[in-house]
C-alpha cells in the first residue's frame, strides 16, 4: 500500500514521516517527493514470537511518501503544487497533514493556525485538480463520440458519467460520492482520480494539545479517519532506544506511537484488517480488504495455494492468547476448518491446506 502525505508548508509532514521510518528529517523546502517502507506494527507479533520462536518475523509493510508542502496562496506555488499532485496519482490514498500546534519560530500558513481551514483549502485543491481532468476527458469524448468509431457506445456512457463528475465536484463533493456502481469504477480507475481515493486525516498538535480533539465533520465525511499526532514529540521518541521511549511515553501520558496511531487510520481508512501465519520459520502479518474470503486470502500468500486450495485451518489470536497453545485450542474445539468462501476476520490465524 502506498501512501502519499499532503499538506500546506511547513505543516509537520516532514517530521512525521522521520518520525513514522527513522530516517532524518528532509530538510525545509526540498522540493524532491521522499519515500520510506514503514513496518505495520503489531502487537500481536511479541506474543507469537514468544510461543513459535520462529526464525523470522516478517510485518506488513506501508510505502510511504513525504510530498513538499502546499502553498496556494501565490501563483508558483499553485503551479508547484498541480505538477506534484499530478505526480501522485498512483497511491493508494492520502494523509492530510493540518497544522494546530503553536511554534513562535514557524510562521502558520496564511498567518493563522486554524486546521479546518486548512483542510477546506487542501479538499478545494485536489477537487480543482480533478476537475481539470474531468473538464479534459470531456472535451476529448465530445469531439470523439461524432465519429463512428468500435468504442461509440462507450464513449457516450464515459462522457455522460464525466459529465455526472463535473456536477459533483462543482457541489464540492469528492468522486468517491458519486461513483456508485463496478462499472462506473472501472470507467475511471486508471485515470487516479484525487477525491476518489480513500483518506485520513493527521492533526498534527503541539506538546499541550495532546489530548484535543478536534470536529471536521464540516468539511469532509464523519467516516473519515482524524489521528492527532505531536510530530516533534514523536520525532524526539523516535530517536531513544525502546525502554527510554517507553518510559517518556509513560511520563507523558502517551499510550500509542505516532506509528501505530497512522497505520490505524490507514488501515480504517483503507477498510482493511490483517490476518496471520504461523509457523517455526516464518510469523507473518497479511493485510486484506475486510470481507475478503479464505479462497482470495489463500492468494495473498501464494497463487498456488489459491489455485490448490482445500481448507483453512483457522483460529483466532485472541483464543490463542488466551488458552495458551495450540493443543489448547485444539482440545477445546477452537480449531477450525474453513471453506474456500470463509470471511477472514481481523486476527485470524490461518494454516491453509491446498494440494497442487
Ligand atoms: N512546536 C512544534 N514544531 C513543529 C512540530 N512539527 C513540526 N514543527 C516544526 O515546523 C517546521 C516545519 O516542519 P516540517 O516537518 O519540515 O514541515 P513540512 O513542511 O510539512 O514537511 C519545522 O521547523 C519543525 O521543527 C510540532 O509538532 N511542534
Ligand atoms: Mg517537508
């Protein structure tokens, strides 16, 4: 999964993404997009590890990228930011990084902190840039479909559903709204629409804000995900070993890592879970679309076990953890053997049984 943050100048995108990777933090006004693999953290991995004592541990993973800030409120700026947008087209979503924390040294986008705003202007932004695509598709289909062309038919079903995305983006409502059916999807995945891509949103606060929560619900869709995240704090933790970081984190009140809280809203945002493997060598985390079936799981690990596929020897983690192993869980009846059209839930620990 590749994530693209976005955000207006100076909003911390930087510093979270140091923090989220380990890597230093690139410096103010680089103009180059930065990418970093971010380990999915899981909880569950400690406890495994302890009863498989497996060889390797292997996490989900997250692509991360640290797109330049924003500035629309001149015109090279403006220009700047179309060119990257138009660069990040392929990701799988967004975090939209907003500004609430006070900093004397750093001057706030357009001289006033106030997150919600910034949120309103970055949803305008990426709804604008869609519409230059949209406006460009319709252009090309009107001229098209006059001629008697193999693909006439279609045309006029894609110029009449642009037309359909022109009206909802000039309501200033995202793609995502107005695309409801498989066909309408397929008509218009390739072309990486914006506001149809799924997003979070990270406040990023200051050291006395941390327990703020904050009302978006003005601007974008109560379903979308708000972490709040105090980028600097977090960096600074990033930079100690384990047990000091878990001793500042106990000091501070802090209970989650800036990680684990970005991946939760992804990963909601997202609409995914992750289901296990177990095994002497190999522990393994899997994310997967909620609502996916064992028969597609299988296919995550491998097209052979898929293609081979005869059971899904199941349990949960959470039975694991609390019986203790897996003779336990046997001798309980906790075992299960599922079918190929078997909903994997969150936390599955999945032994497939496939024969090729
Ligand atoms: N006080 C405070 N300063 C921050 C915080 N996050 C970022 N900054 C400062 O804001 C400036 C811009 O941060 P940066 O991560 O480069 O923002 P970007 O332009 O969005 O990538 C830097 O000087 C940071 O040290 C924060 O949570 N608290
Ligand atoms: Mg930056």
């Amino acid at each position: 999964m590749k994530v693209a943050l976005l955000g207006m100048l100076q909003s911390g995108k930087s510093t979270i993404f140091a923090s989220l990777s380990g890597k230093a933090i690139p410096p103010i006004g680089s103009t180059n997009i930065e990418e970093a693999i971010v380990a999915v953290p899981d909880e569950r991995f400690d406890w495994l590890t302890g009863c498989y004592k497996p060889k390797k541990t292997t996490h989900a993973t997250i692509d991360c990228l640290d797109v330049p800030g924003f500035n629309f409120s001149e015109e090279h700026g403006r220009a700047a930011a179309r060119r990257l947008m138009n660069q990040i087209r392929t990701v799988d979503m967004f975090v939209l990084v907003v500004r609430a924390f006070e900093n004397p040294a750093v001057p706030p986008y357009r001289n006033i902190i106030n997150p919600a705003r910034d949120l309103a202007d970055l949803k305008t932004e990426l709804l604008l840039t869609d519409l230059e695509l949209v406006a460009t598709r319709i252009e090309r289909l009107e001229k098209q479909i006059h001629k008697p062309t193999k693909t006439q038919a279609r045309d006029k079903a894609e110029l009449s559903l642009y037309k359909k995305l022109q009206q909802t983006i000039e309501s200033e409502k995202p793609i995502s709204s107005a695309i409801l059916t498989d066909s309408e999807r397929d008509m218009i995945k390739s072309l990486g629409f914006l506001t149809f891509k799924p997003m979070a949103i990270a406040v990023n606060v200051g050291e006395n804000q941390l327990e703020a929560k904050f009302d978006f619900s003005e601007h974008v869709d109560t379903s979308v995900p708000v972490v709040t995240i105090c980028a600097k704090l977090e960096f600074e933790l990033s930079q100690l070993d384990a047990d000091s970081r878990a001793e500042f984190m106990t000091d501070l009140g802090l209970t989650e890592s800036a990680i684990s809280k970005f991946v939760g809203g992804c990963y909601l945002a997202m609409d995914l879970i992750s289901f296990l493997t177990v095994a002497s060598n190999e522990i393994r985390a899997w994310p997967i679309k909620k609502g996916t079936i064992a028969h597609d799981a299988a296919a995550k690990v491998h097209t052979d076990i898929k293609r081979g596929f005869i059971r899904a020897e199941t349990f949960s983690f959470d039975d694991l953890k609390e019986l203790g192993s897996e003779k336990a869980l046997k001798a309980a009846g906790k075992i299960r053997l599922e079918g190929k059209g078997y909903v994997v839930k969150d936390g599955d620990v999945i032994n497939f049984r496939f024969n090729v």
